[in-house]
C-alpha cells in the first residue's frame, strides 16, 4: 500500500475512472448486441441508433479511441446492411 498521500489519492481517482470505463465498455458490448439481434425486426433502427450514440459518447468521453468508434460503427452499418 502506497504511504505518499498524492499516491493515495491517485489509486482511488484510477479505481473509480477504471470502474466507469468497465461500465462503459460492457453497455457498448450489449448495445450492439441488441441491435445485432434484432436485424430484420421494426425496433433494429432504434438500436442501432442508440449503439452508435454509445459508441460516439464513449469515443467523446476517451473510454474508447475514436478510431475504434469509427469502425466498430461501421462494421455495424455493415453488418445490418447485409440481413
């Protein structure tokens, strides 16, 4: 355990930045699971569309690099596209 006080405050600041960007992550992986689903039915633009706004948030906040947002929405596209 870290004895320097700033050291104290930084391991609590990255527990709690790590444990926002788990949650982050995970709601991408089920959004864009749900919207995968539900290709072919009337609410799969809606989940789409809410996939992408999650994915466009996190790449805003740095949960995720732009560049990753970029192309896992457009294997998204891609993918709704195809069915």
């Amino acid at each position: 355990m870290a004895n320097i006080k700033s050291q104290i405050k930084r391991i609590a600041t990255n527990k709690k930045a790590t444990d926002r960007n788990k949650a982050v992550k995970s709601e991408l992986k089920t959004r864009v699971k749900s919207a995968l689903a539900t290709v072919g039915t009337e609410s799969n633009d809606e989940q789409v569309r809410l996939a992408i706004k999650r994915l466009d948030k996190a790449a805003a906040k740095g949960v995720i690099h732009p560049n990753q947002a970029a192309r896992r929405k457009s294997r998204l596209i891609k993918s709704v596209n195809a069915s």
